[in-house]
C-alpha cells in the first residue's frame, strides 16, 4: 500500500516536498516512479528511482527542477519540486515496479499506485 502526502497549493517559483510512505517489508525490492496528471490530460511521467537509489530519471519538462529520492530504511520515496510552475499542477502520484529488470516511463508498468495528492501552483 502506497500513501502519498505533501501535496499544496504553492505560488510559481515555491517549492513543495511530496512523500510516498510504502507499507510492507520489501519497499526495497520495488522500482519507485511519480506520475502526474492534470484535468483533461493523460497521466504522465514524472521521475523514477531504482531500488537502490542509485539509479534516478527525470521528464524532461521537470528536470533540473524536481528530484526524485528514496530512503529504504523509512520505505519512503520522496519528489522535491523547486521552481515550480502552473503547468505543474496536477494530481501526483507515486507507484511501485516489481524489482525485475529496471524502472519505467510507463505507467502500465507500475503495479501498485498510491492515492494521489494534489498539487496546484498559482500564477
């Protein structure tokens, strides 16, 4: 079970910190990935992050803005949104890959998926 968590409403140029609180014993065993998807448009990729945290990706249209992190030891996952922009706002969501092979663009890749926590940032 994924709970996401952090979500705001944010002026352009703030920052918001997005958490993914994971339950279970084997969140290290999972590939992490945030999507978003804004009203009227299709879900789309955000970041991922390898099991380990070694690995991590980044949209083009958030890099060198967001990070994306993940502390095993908390089974958390984490996106750091800087710099943010009114076209970032959307409903966040995190999910979970299955440790096989490597993380994914593709939300139909993702097995399990949290809530989603809003995010909405003025002008």
């Amino acid at each position: 079970q994924l709970q996401a968590s952090g979500g705001g409403l944010v002026q352009a140029g703030g920052s918001l910190r997005l958490s993914c609180a994971a339950s279970g014993r084997t969140f290290s065993s999972y590939h992490m990935g945030w999507f978003r998807q804004a009203p009227g448009k299709e879900r789309e990729f955000v970041a991922a992050i390898n099991w380990s945290g070694g690995s991590t990706y980044s949209a083009d249209s958030v890099k060198g803005r967001f990070t994306i992190s993940r502390d095993n030891a908390k089974n958390t996952v984490y996106l750091q949104m800087n710099s943010l922009k009114p076209e970032d706002t959307a409903v966040y969501y995190c999910a979970a890959k299955a440790g096989s092979g490597y993380y994914s663009l593709r939300p139909r890749d993702y097995a399990y998926w949290g809530q989603g926590t809003q995010v909405t940032v003025s002008s």
